[in-house]
C-alpha cells in the first residue's frame, strides 16, 4: 500500500461515514487500496497534475457553507435546477425534486465502476466518499426534460473534499437535455472530485453541457462513464476554464448498433493551470458513429493536454469516427499536447484523424491588422474564433450567452501580450 | 504629377528585401489626393512587395529609403495605425478567418477608425443599413454578414468583400493589390464599379495590377512599369494600351 493509499484507508477511517460498511463504499476502498491511484507514470496520466493529492484531506467537507442565491449563475430559461453544495444537497436552492430527479444518499451510490479500469480510479475514490448526489432517471419515451445540477465547492482542501455524484439514466427513446456545472466561492481552494455515470437505453437522446468553472485555486478530478445502446445519441459539450489543476477522464462505450456520439470540448489554461482531460470511446457494435472536436488555448505557463483514444473493437464494422483535435499556443512558456490515438480490430471502417499545435495564424493576423483592429483585439478575436468550432453547436441561447461571456472575460483579462 | 507638398503619398528611393533577397531597387512615386495610378509590371518585378511594404506586413525589410503619408513617416507605424490613418490595402489573396464573422470584423475596424477620430461608436442600426446600401453595390446576400471572414468565398467573392470593405471604411488612400486577377468579366465590372464609386477629389488609389483589363473600367491617371523593383517607365493610360500592345518586354528590353 503507498502512502497515499494508506492516508486515504485513514481518512475513510476518519470519516465516520454512517454507512461506512456499505457494499458499494467497501468495494471501492478495497480496490483503491490494490490498485492506488493513478501516478505520473502511468501511460494516460502523464500530463496531470497529481501533486495536489498530497496535500488534501480525503474527508468530505462537513457542509452548511453558506451561498448567497444572488451569486449563483443566472438561471437558464426552461431548465430546472438543483444545486449541491461541497457535494451535498441543497434544496434550499434548488427546485422541489421531481419526477425525473432523486437524492442519491450516502452509500446508495451503486453505479458499477469497473474496477479493472485503471483509468476510473478516481470514480473509485468518488464511490468511497460521496455521501450525497443526483439520479437523474427518465422512463422510456419520456419527452424531453431539461435540467441543470449546479455544483458548488466552497470549501478549502485542507478542511475537506468535494465528492459530486450524478447519475443518468434514459429509457429507451427517452430525451434529456442536461446542463452540468461546476463552480465555486471565488476565494476557495477546493478540491473537487466529481464522478459522472450515463446510461443511455435504446433511441435516447442526452445534450449533455458540462461546465468546468471552478475558482482558481481548485484541483479537479473528474471521471464520466457513459455506455450507449443502439440508435441512441450523445452530445456532450464541454468548456474547461477553471481550477489550477484539472484531469477530466471520459470513457464512453458505444454498445449498440448506430448508436451516435458528438463531442465537442474546449480548454483554456493560462498562468500555471493545467488543463488534462483523456477521452477513451470504444465502438463495441456495429455502425456506430463519433464525431470527436478539441479545442485547447494554452498561455501563460499553461499547459493543455488532449489524449483522445478511439477503439474499434472487433464486430464493430461500419464504425465512422472522426476526430478534429486543435491546440493553440499562446505564451512562449505553454505547453499544448494534443493526441489522438486509434486502435482498431476490424477491417470496414472509417476512422479519420487531424490533430495539430501550433500558434496563432500570422496571416490572420495581419488581415485583421490591416483593417485597423488594436492587435489585442485581433488576438483576442482569433482566439475567439479558434474556439468557436468548440461551442457553435449549443443551441441553449441564455447558456451560450453565458458560455460566451465567461470565454470573453477569460480571454480578456489574461496575459495576451505573450502571445506570438 | 503632383508638387511636393502637397503629395499624398510619397516615396522616395524605396529598397526593401524579403528574406535577404533585394525586390525594391530605389522605387520613387508621388501620388496627389484624387489621384488614381495604376502599376503595372512582369511577374517579379515587386508590385505585390510594394503594396506589402507600404501596409507594414511582417517579413519585409526596408534597407533604405522612405514613404510619407500625409507628411508622416509611414514606415515608423505598425499596420493597425497605418490602416486607420486612413490607408486600405485589398489583398491579392485575402484570408479565410473562420470563427468571425464579417459584420463583426467590419464593425470593429470602423470603430476602430472612429476611436482614433475621437468619434463614439457607430450605432448597430446605421451601421447595418449603411453595410448593406454597399453589399447592394456589390451585388452580395444579406447571408455573408452572418458568415465567416472569407470562408468558403469563391475567389470573386472574396474580392468583392475586400471592395465592401474598403468602401465601409472609406479610405484615404487604396492600395488594390491584383484585385482584378481571377475574376470573369461580371464580377471585375462590379469591383470597377465599386473602386469608381469611392474616386473623389480627397480620395487617392493606386491599382497593382498585372493586365490593363481593369484600367478599361477603372481609368488610371497615370501609369507606371514597374521593372526589377523600380519605376521604369511613366505615362498616362496610354501608356496601358501600348504595354498591352507591345508586351512588358518593350520596357523590360529598355530598361537593361
């Protein structure tokens, strides 16, 4: 057992956690305690930032950190929304559960990680210490619902972790469009770990809009599992601009015939954050299709790293992929990885790849500088535009305007000037 | 051509290099307010370098000599400030921008300007109905405003917006570079329409070109041959007619 594992066994400990003998909890724990987390020296973790694990307290955070409503994200017309804060419940903020929401308590959370799958650890440590989350459950041909889960980290890591838990089920042909959003007091230095399980039946459809705005001081730790059955789609956008350090792990399985994935992602990392997120979608059956878009900005002394792996297994024939990964190097101390990675074990496929790094466009440049545009202007308005392809397909007009706001003011207020 | 001091432009024993290589051999030219000149030359001979050099693109160095705008000393400015002193370079090859739109690239270069003039913002309403009276002219859709910088233009397209542009901005001088070539005889008559609805007493511009089709619909005052980066020979539209007769050979031939 490492030593982090060992801190982690004595946390649990710590905890108390009232139902700290429960299956699901103990499973976790004990596979954690074999496997341990992830290290630098695994293949996919090279470019996280997992030094922020030695300093934090694995105990959740106790709770009752008081939110003012008025600083909560303005609302999104037509979504209802719930809000957990440090992980827990927050009905005071949040709607009047309904139908297709349900309080996940503490060991409830049943959702089966694969233990194998060195690359859910953190979905394991999640499963170990959440004590509350959202079941979002929607019975077959249910019509399109529309909700937002808000989750707030407002207290430091010192004091204790943040463990948000969601859980999406879809009937058959049942529509979900789903906001996701992390965010936190401004002040905080959380440590966030969030673990996110779907599970689409036959002919559902789930938008899924994932926000990462957590407050700069954060470190997130974020898994999302995802298993498609046959003709149902998956869209998910998602935007990454906050926290220091931040590892998001996607594993989605495309189970079922012409079962259809988008995904469109963007990162922006400036000063010393470091944005990480790995994506691994297998296509189990055949005819499926993925349709996978990164866009990364790194500046300042940023790095932003994109590892998107797709596998065709055997049997999937007719599989269509593609996948357009971009990173834009914006300081001459960033770093940008982007990689994508192919392995397939069949012949009738289509699988196509761009993946490139590099610097702002001169020619672009000089046309916008040529038209009268202040250079920063123009640098940001590039920017801007190499985004764009990320979030143009968001078709929830107050979330864009509120997407494009936050990207504005991110792209604002940082260190342009090292730019080129 | 024009008295000394009361040049718009004025360049004096131009010499400017692209990557250690010498185009610009010691170029001179005056041009007056209201005055349109028209430069013509073989491939090679540093038309497009000079139209590169006098927008300040990155890449062109001059060794020696200088250029005056208004009496200031051009080359002292970056792009941005040369274009909102008023000078428009349309380019020989504009850029696809995906991701931003026309209308806003319009509209921030005109605020731009205005910002320099002292001027507030333009209204959204004045501005739209001002865009789309030129976009008539042009004879473009109301759907390119909504559309990215250039993206997926044909070539036409793509020069018809660089002459939008230029008429939304109203420059005080336009350096077309090549803005005829590649275009069917249609479209090189409206880009003439809209070159010849921007001639005024105060507005100048100098036409790089390579044939003297366009010079049919736009007509030049002056002519001049560029050979091996220098003025070689001078005229008026004459001087067109006879370069086409005769062949850049005639000058080049003298000019050895």
């Amino acid at each position: 057992m490492s030593a982090l594992t060992a801190r982690i066994a004595q946390d649990y400990a710590a905890a108390e956690l009232p139902d700290a003998q429960a299956a699901p909890r103990r499973t976790a724990l004990e596979a954690l305690a074999t496997c341990g987390l992830p290290t630098s020296r695994d293949e996919n973790w090279k470019y996280a930032n997992l030094r922020a694990l030695e300093r934090l307290r694995f105990v959740p955070a106790a709770g009752g950190a008081a939110v003012d409503p008025a600083a909560l994200p303005a609302p999104i017309p037509g979504f209802t929304r719930y809000v957990f804060v440090d992980g827990r419940f927050a009905p005071a903020l949040s709607a009047a559960p309904g139908a297709a929401f349900a309080r996940l308590q503490g060991g409830a959370a049943a959702a089966a990680v694969r233990p194998a799958d060195g690359d859910a650890r953190f979905a394991l440590l999640n499963q170990a210490f959440a004590t509350d989350g959202a079941r979002l459950q929607l019975p077959a041909a249910a019509g399109r619902q529309r909700l937002e889960i808000l989750f707030l980290a407002c207290t430091d890591s010192a004091q204790g972790s943040s463990y948000p838990r969601l859980e999406v089920s879809l009937g058959p042909d049942a529509q979900l469009d789903l906001i996701e959003r992390h965010a936190g007091a401004a002040g905080a230095a959380p440590f966030v770990n969030s673990a996110v399980d779907i599970a689409l039946g036959r002919g559902a459809v789930l938008t899924h809009y994932r926000l990462q705005e957590l407050p700069p001081r954060s470190t997130h730790f974020d898994t999302l599992t995802a298993t498609l059955a046959a003709r149902c789609g998956y869209h998910l956008h998602a935007i990454a601009t906050g926290a220091q350090a931040a590892r998001s792990t996607q594993l989605v399985q495309l189970a079922g015939e012409e079962a259809h994935l988008t995904t469109a992602l963007a990162a922006l990392g400036d000063a010393q954050q470091v944005q990480d997120a790995y994506a691994r979608i297998e296509h189990a059956a055949p005819r499926a299709r993925t349709e996978q878009l990164f866009r990364g900005i790194a500046a300042g002394r940023a790095r932003v790293a994109f590892n998107g792996k797709v596998v065709v297994a055997a049997g999937a024939a007719g599989t269509d992929s593609q996948q357009s990964l971009r990173g834009l190097l914006a300081g001459a101390q960033a770093e940008i990885d982007v990689r994508p990675q192919l392995e397939i074990y069949t012949d009738d496929v289509r699988c196509s790849h761009g993946a490139t790094a590099g610097k702002l466009d001169d020619n672009m440049l000089f046309y916008l500088l040529s038209r009268g545009l202040e250079r920063q202007v123009a640098l940001r308005l590039l920017k801007w535009a190499f985004l764009a392809d990320a979030f143009a397909r968001i078709e929830v007009p107050e979330l864009r305007r509120q997407i494009e706001e936050n990207l504005a003011g991110v792209l604002q207020d940082r260190a342009l000037k090292e730019l080129l | 051509m024009t008295a000394p001091g009361s040049a718009l432009l004025r360049i004096e024993n131009l010499h400017a290099s692209v990557a250690g290589k010498k185009i610009l051999n010691g170029l001179s030219l005056s041009v007056g307010r209201g005055e349109v000149h028209a430069i013509m030359g073989p491939n090679g001979s540093g038309k497009s370098t000079l139209a590169s050099v006098l927008a300040g693109r990155p890449g062109y160095e001059v060794t020696a000599g200088s250029v005056s705008f208004e009496g200031r000393d051009l080359l002292a400015l970056p792009p941005e400030e040369r274009a909102r002193a008023g000078l428009f370079l349309g380019f020989q090859y504009p850029v696809e921008i995906p991701g931003v739109n026309n209308v806003y690239l319009l509209k921030a270069a005109v605020n731009a300007q205005r910002n320099t003039q002292g001027l507030p913002e333009v209204d959204a309403f004045d501005f739209l109905t001002l865009v789309r009276e030129k976009m008539q002219l042009m004879r473009m859709e109301d759907s390119f405003l909504s559309r990215g910088v250039n993206e997926g233009f044909s070539g036409g397209e793509k020069k018809r917006n660089e002459i939008l542009q230029m008429l939304v901005l109203e420059p005080k001088l336009a350096l077309l570079d090549e803005t005829d070539s590649g275009l069917d005889i249609d479209a090189l008559k409206v880009v003439a329409g809209g070159v010849n609805r921007l001639r005024s007493p105060e507005r100048s511009c100098v036409l790089v070109t390579h044939y003297q089709r366009l010079l049919e619909y736009v007509v030049p005052d002056f002519v001049h041959v560029l050979v091996r980066g220098r003025i070689a020979k001078s005229g008026d539209r004459t001087l067109a007619l006879e370069l086409e007769r005769r062949g850049y050979d005639w000058v080049t031939g003298e000019a050895a």
